[in-house]
C-alpha cells in the first residue's frame, strides 16, 4: 500500500471516528447519568483525549453499559470505532443480551421486515424494513440487500419466521428453483451464515418456527410438515452449536398439523405452538423447545363447535398466544382473535377483537401497538391474489399502499449469527 492510500485510509477513519463521537454526544445529551450530571458533558473535550481514558475515568463500567445498552443498534454499529475498549463491550455476548431485553421493550426498536413483488416481475421480490413506532415516519423505511455468503446474489427469497432480531430466511437456486439454501439472517446488521442442509426436503406445506432456550443457551429451529395426505414425513429440529438437523418424534397421540391459516410455529413461553387434529379433535400442539415435551392447549370453545377449521392460526402478540380465524359464509367475512391471559388455561381465552368485512379476506395478525390496535396482513375482495398492511382503523400509514408477499414483527438485536454457532 502507497502511503498515499495509507494517508487515505487513516484519514477515512479518522472521519468516521468524528462522526461516532457527535453522534454519541447527541445521544447522551439526552440522557442524565446516576449523580445527575449531563453526560455529554463529559465528552466536551473527546476530540483533544484518548476515548478510552476518558471513558473509564468519567464512567464506572456498569454505567457505562447501561448507557450503551439503550441506544439504537445502528449506532452502537458505528461506535465501535470510537475505541477499542467500547468495541469490545458492544461485542460481548452478555452486552447484545442485555440490548436486547432493553429492546424488546423500546417502541422504536420494533421493526416490521417486508417482502415486496417487483412491479414488472412477481417472481422477483425486494426486502424493506419498516418502523412500527408512531414517532418514526414513512421515511425512515429501508431497502435491505441481503449479505448473501454464497455466489451469485439471490434474486429471490422467502422469510420463515423471525426471533431476536434474527429471521430464518429461503433463498432458491437461480438456476433449479426447487433447490433452495436456508440461511440465518440478521437483518438489522446485515449479518447471515449458511444453515445446514434439511435432512428430508420440504414443500409449500412445512413451517418453520425460530426460538432461545435459556436451559442450554441455544438457539434452536424447529421444522414440522403439513401432513394431513398420509406423509410420513418426521419433523426436525436443529440447535445451532450442534450444526445438524435431528429428527425428532411425533406427537405420541397422533396430532397430524393443520396449517393452511399459519406461516411459522408461535413460539412463547420457550415454547413452539401450530394447530394440530387427531381422529376430529382440534387442539393448540405445543412443542417445548428444552426437553422436547408435546402437549395440547384446548382451543375456545367457539371453534370446537365449528365443522370446518383449516381457516385457523395461531400467533403471539404481547407475549401472549393467540387463536384467530377467518370464517366465510355466503359472501360474509368474519375475522375473530383470542388471546390466552393464563398460558395453558383453557378457561382464559378472551376475545380481543371481531371484525365483519365482507372486503378482506385472510386477516393475519402481525403486531399489536401500545394503544391496543392490531396491525394484520389481507387480502381484498378486488385482488385476493395480492396482500396489504392494515390496522383496526384503516390503512398502515407508516407503509405505502402497495401490495406485499409478506410481512414479520421483529425487535433489532445485535445479534450475530456467526457467533451462536460457535
């Protein structure tokens, strides 16, 4: 390297660096440390000291986490550079653990990842994240590109299901269709490692569901079938440091799933749920992601009376499960949501919400706001092959009026998937 480009480069970080610490200093003036001094304050002189040796004299390292533990995870991503030991801390497992339960509960780290079909090609669709806080605008809406491990880039994908700030994601083969590569994406860092190959091949008909298990400190995905046509097909799980699918056992009554109204398992409670019939009886199936335990959840006794019921889906919300379904009826679209107030009492499913519109078809709830409204994917009686954002109220103002593949709640997370395998 010339020293021109080495003058270059130390010049591009210094640059960077410069602009990490005025951003920081905008964000800690906002925020007022434990002896009531203004943080920034103490980072009126940063650019004459050694960051580091300003950091540990003004902040003791607990307060100094906890300050960082509640800023957004983009510019935690820039402040990296601001010094090596601040690196370090934001790298750290128990940091990105603590972010996150700090996130889960901040408005403005609630995020929605959305698939678009291209205008000129249905086959080819776009990734967009959308805030979900009412104080964030259209604006702020974001085009993702995908940190794709493999070559070519993909033209495609599919979202399974989202966990943590991270989604188990479908890339097909540009060349075979039905070869597709399974990846674990982050998509707030741009992160993504390669999942191993499925042991037996999955259709349209299978759902994913993404979960943590505090028990043993791992990530695990859980991958079952629709089975309802005699496929004797097992379902498989992967726990992401042991690096391979294992099949596990049905369910020892028979459950065979039922998951026309579903797009990935629910998990709450470290828990994976879906809807699950044996010999005409209809049930929430649970499926305990540590010791690998099935039970059942009782469904509200408005759908037990119901003849037909491939139009029901189970969903979280708040943290709790949730039963919905769409029923039609001459003409007459009806659209009814439970939530469990005591997981696993049958006795407490609470209607939350009813909605007869004869002009949306197939309601799936999506996220719930802090004012009790429901955010849900349809479609519409005009285009029933095309699928819009809505909420209780009208349309989703913070996402514009054009048709989706799909859409998932998530909460950003620092995350990384490269380091979960390990």
């Amino acid at each position: 390297m010339t020293q021109k480009n080495k003058n270059e480069e130390k010049l591009a970080n210094n640059t960077e660096k410069q602009v990490a610490i005025t951003e920081l200093k905008a964000k800690l003036s906002k925020l007022i440390i434990s002896d009531g001094e203004d943080a920034s304050q103490n980072f009126n002189n940063t650019n004459q000291m050694d960051v580091d040796r300003v950091a540990c004299h003004h902040f003791q390292e607990e307060i100094l986490m906890e300050i960082l533990s509640r800023l957004p995870v983009q510019s935690l991503l820039r402040f990296k550079c601001i010094s090596s030991v601040w690196k370090t801390l934001i790298s750290e497992p128990y940091f990105k653990m603590k972010h996150l339960d700090w996130a889960k509960n901040d408005q403005g780290s609630q995020k929605l990842l959305i698939t678009r079909p291209c205008p000129n090609d249905n086959n080819i669709a776009s990734m967009y994240c959308c805030p979900l806080s009412p104080v964030q605008l259209i604006e702020d809406i974001q085009k993702l590109k995908l940190d794709f491990p493999l070559n070519p880039k993909p033209w495609h994908c599919k979202i399974h299901c989202c966990c943590d700030g991270l989604a188990v994601i479908e890339v097909p083969d540009i060349l075979d269709y039905n070869r597709v590569t399974l990846l674990l994406w982050n998509p707030t860092t741009r992160e993504s490692i390669v999942l191993p190959a499925l042991e037996s091949t999955h259709d349209a008909e299978s759902r994913f569901g993404l979960g943590y298990d505090s028990t043993s400190g791992d990530y695990k995905i859980l991958h079952i079938y629709q089975d309802d046509r005699d496929y004797k097909l097992p379902h498989e799980i992967l726990a992401l440091k042991s690096g391979s699918w294992r099949r596990i056992d049905k369910h020892p009554r028979g459950f065979s799933s039922l998951m026309f109204a579903m797009q990935f398992l629910a998990f709450v409670h470290a828990t994976f749920h879906w809807i699950g019939t044996s010999r005409n009886c209809f049930a929430v199936v649970s499926f305990s992601i540590s010791n690998e335990v099935y039970g059942e959840i009782p469904l509200p006794e408005e759908i037990t009376r119901l003849k037909i019921k491939n139009c029901i889906g189970v969903s979280v919300l708040e943290g709790m499960l949730c039963v919905y379904l769409n029923s039609y009826i001459w003409r007459n679209a009806t659209y009814k949501l439970w939530v469990l107030k005591e997981y696993g009492v049958k006795g407490s499913w609470t209607t939350l919400l009813t909605i007869q519109d004869r002009s949306i078809f197939k309601i799936v709830p999506k996220y719930r706001f802090a004012d009790g409204e429901l955010l849900f994917c349809c479609s519409t009686e005009e285009f029933l092959a095309q699928r819009k954002f809505r909420t209780t109220s009208g349309p989703f103002v913070s996402w514009p009026e054009h048709a989706v593949t799909d859409g998932y709640a998530f909460t950003e997370s620092l995350m990384s998937p490269k380091s979960l395998t390990n």
